[in-house]
C-alpha cells in the first residue's frame, strides 16, 4: 500500500445510512456517477443505489466503494478516544 502526504476528508460513519451518504458525497466529489462506479466495481447500478441509501450490500462492496472513490477506512472502536490531524 501506499503512503501519500495528501490529506484525506474524514467521515465518521457510525451506521449503514451514513456511510453510504459518505460513500455518495466521495463518489460525488470523484465526478463519478453511480453508473461509474458500478462498471469499476462490476456490479450493477442497482448495487450501488442500495449501499449509497444505506440498504444491504456485502462488506466488500463497501469496502472496495470506498476505495474506487479514493478514500481510506480506520476502523475506532466505539467509545475511543480518537484525534485527527492532517
């Protein structure tokens, strides 16, 4: 993997509904469209209207979303303390 000094938008996504909005808002800032980012993830439009409204998608697809958009996932287990710096 590699390691870039650009900074990188923090989401908090604590449920499904906000990490598809925080998938849709990174899609969204990629120019990307749903279309898009379904033909680069192979799955079908339907699959990424599902995850980006919160519904049932495999954790892969979320995962792999994530990154085709350009981001990072950390993991905080609940009730950590956490700080974020650039």
């Amino acid at each position: 993997m590699e390691h870039s000094d650009e900074v990188t938008p923090f989401y908090r996504a604590v449920d499904a509904a906000s990490l598809g909005r925080s998938i849709a808002e990174a899609r969204k800032e990629a120019t990307l469209t749903q279309h898009d980012l379904a033909v680069i993830l192979g799955v079908t439009r339907g699959t990424i209207v599902r995850l980006e409204a919160g519904g049932a998608v495999s954790m892969v697809v979320a995962m792999h979303a994530i990154r085709a958009v350009g981001r990072d996932v950390a993991l905080v287990p609940r009730f950590s303390k956490l700080q974020v710096q650039p």
